[in-house]
C-alpha cells in the first residue's frame, strides 16, 4: 500500500506498508495512539519528521526502513515504554531523537538499530531518564554518533553499541548516573568520547578512539565516574579540563600520540589511576594525577605455616601511614591499592621506598617495597 501522512490513534497494527511523507510527516501519532505495532514498513519523506511520535507509549516499532532526506526520521517527543528493534533510519537530519519537552520520553528500550545521519545532526540524541540500548549502530557524518543530554539523574544503560562520527564526537554525555558496558566510540577528527558536567557515571569495557585529538575529554565538574577495563586514544589517550575525582580502573590502554594524559587550562583534582599502564603525563600547574597499583601481602611463620591475624603495615618513603590490613586463615591480606606517586602540575612525588611491617605478637618482620619498579604485588 502507499499512503500519505498517516494520523494514527490507538490499537493499530500497520505492517507491510510504504508510506511517503514527501514534505510533511509520514507518519503522526497523537497523544491517546498507544499499543500500535509498526512493523517491516518502508517510511520516508523529504524534509520533514519522517515519523513523529506525540507523548505516545507501549509503540513497537520493529524492522522499518526509514528516510529523510533533509529532516529527521524517529522523533519522540514524550512518550514512555517504547520499544524499537532492528530498525534502519537514514537521514540528513537526527536519525532517532528524543526531544527535550516538558514530559520527555523515558523508558524506551532500542534494540539493534542502525541510525545514520549524512548531515551535521546526530545519529541518536536522547534528553530523557531510564532508557535502555542495546547493539546499536549509530554514525553521523558531522555531528555526533550519540548525544546523550541529561543534567538530572537519568540512569540510562548503553550495552554493545558502536557510535562514530567522521568529524565530531563519537559519544557525547552531558548526564549523570548512567551505565555504559562494551561500547565503542570513535570519531575521525574529533573526541572518541565528550563527557561535560557528567557525574557518577559507570563505564565499563569502553574502546575509545579518536583519529586526530583526545581520546576521552573531561570537562566542567564532570566527576565521581568509574571507569573500569577502559581503552581510549588518540593524540591525547584521555584529557581533564576542570574535571576531579574520576577513578580508571585495570585499564586496557590508555594511550595516546603526544601524551597519554593530559590536564588542560583549568584545574583538575585526584584523578587516579589503579592498575593502568600508560607512559607519560602532561600536566598544567596545580592539575592533580594519582597513580596506584594492587597490593597483597602473604605472611607465613618460620615452619612456612599460614599466619592468621598478622598485621601488615605499610609505610612510604615520608613514614606516612598508608594502610594498615591484617591476614586472613590463608595467611593473604585482602588485595589493597597502593600508591605510586601523586603527580602535581608536572611534579612527581614518588612514594617509595614503602617499608612494610609485619608483625603477629611478639613476631616481627620488615622489609622494603618499591611499588614504582614491582607495580602489582598479587
């Protein structure tokens, strides 16, 4: 069938279908249009929304090719609990956006889909809170794979997509309490990965790739993140820019052309670095990088038997106190961290040689540490 701006209600299922928008929509769903199956339709227009989809919910919009040439294709302006899978969405304009309204759209699931934007838009832009997506493919010619615009809490789960751009950011955040794992980000000539006022985030298994600049970049308070198994490089592999207190955790790589890390312009503070090997920092006056590795310590009695209870306390190379961990029946501490060094404005200062007391009553041992040349000690 071919049909023209299509205005759907409620309780449709519209499948098989070629609908033309030419300079207008497609597709239109009011606001009462809930419980519509769309299904393997081919859905195109000219220089218009392809589909616009009006504070609707509970939409299944599975296995449709949609086009515009200039416009954009999936548009959510509110709406909740839609689900789309294995779409393809091709335009010059946003592939799939979910606009910043009064009622955003939240709780849509998107499930392998491909959004392609030829323009200078995105391939997906999300302002709303609990959305899950899942082995999408998102690519933007000159704006961002993926825009994510989020300031309150938002908590969004990205798992197994890939987003790219040629001349922008493959990934962009702006928001806080996300979860991302085993993503892929890169861009040609821009950041692999922005995060902007982006707090409490946590990134795990994330390749980062950036052709020509930062890797990652960090900027304007963006802090308490946790990134864990994360690879990211570039000309910089990651970049601070008033960005504190993120912590990367048993990283796949960090590196990068010029430096691997990098503090720009404006200062930033306890930024560490545990179990991540990476050769080289470059550092603005006062920035803050903290380096830290795994310690476990064993300790036995002089028949090699396991001690239970032993205290082990470590001292750096200033007699500071830096943890104080006891054995456990196998005769192990818990595994600890460690630090390195603590890097200031481009000044290291080393803090070993730590001096490691062990003692069990009146049994005693000490012995000297340098985390620097053994970094982990399991």
């Amino acid at each position: 069938h071919q049909l023209f701006n299509a205005t759907y209600f409620a309780n449709n299922l519209i499948i098989n279908n070629t609908l033309i928008g030419d300079s207008g929509y497609a597709i239109y769903f009011l606001t009462s249009a809930t419980n519509n199956r769309i299904e393997y339709n081919n859905l195109s227009t000219i220089s218009d929304y392809a589909v616009y989809i009006n504070n609707v919910g509970d939409i299944n919009f599975t296995g449709n090719i949609v086009t515009s040439v200039s416009g954009y294709g999936l548009v959510f302006s509110g709406g909740f609990n839609n689900t789309l899978i294995d779409n393809v969405v091709t335009t010059g304009g946003t592939g799939i956006y979910f606009l910043d309204s009064t009622n955003p759209a939240s709780g849509n699931l998107l499930i392998n889909n491909t959004a392609n934007s030829t323009g200078s838009n995105d391939g997906i832009w999300i302002r709303s809170n609990y959305n899950v997506l899942i082995n999408n493919t998102c690519i933007s010619n000159s704006g961002s794979g993926i825009s994510m615009h989020t300031n309150s809490p938002s908590y969004n789960n990205l798992t197994g997509n890939t987003a790219t751009s040629n001349s922008d950011y493959g990934f962009q955040l702006n928001g806080n309490y996300n979860i991302f794992n085993n993503n892929t980000f890169q861009s040609g000539s821009s950041y692999g990965l922005s995060m902007v006022e982006s707090q409490n985030n946590t990134i795990n298994n994330v390749t980062v790739t950036s052709g020509s600049t930062y890797g990652s970049y960090f900027y304007l308070s963006s802090e308490g993140n946790l990134f864990t198994n994360f690879n990211s490089s570039g000309s910089y592999g990651v970049a601070f820019r008033d960005a504190s207190n993120n912590l990367f955790q048993d990283c796949v790589g960090i590196s990068g052309s010029t430096a691997d890390v990098l503090t720009t312009i404006q200062v930033s503070l306890n930024n560490t670095f545990l179990n991540c090997s990476y050769d080289d920092e470059s550092m603005m006056a006062g920035a803050e990088v903290i380096r830290k590795w795994y310690y476990q310590a064993y300790v036995n009695d002089s028949s090699g038997l396991n001690v239970s209870g032993a205290d082990v306390i470590a001292y750096n190379v200033t007699s500071d106190l830096i943890f104080n961990v006891s054995t456990n029946s196998s005769g192990w501490t818990n595994r600890t961290d460690i630090i390195d060094y603590v890097n200031v404005g481009g000044t290291r200062s080393y803090y070993s040689n730590y001096s490691m007391n062990s003692t069990n009553g009146s049994d005693s041992d000490i012995h000297g540490y340098n985390v620097t040349l053994e970094e982990n000690n399991l």
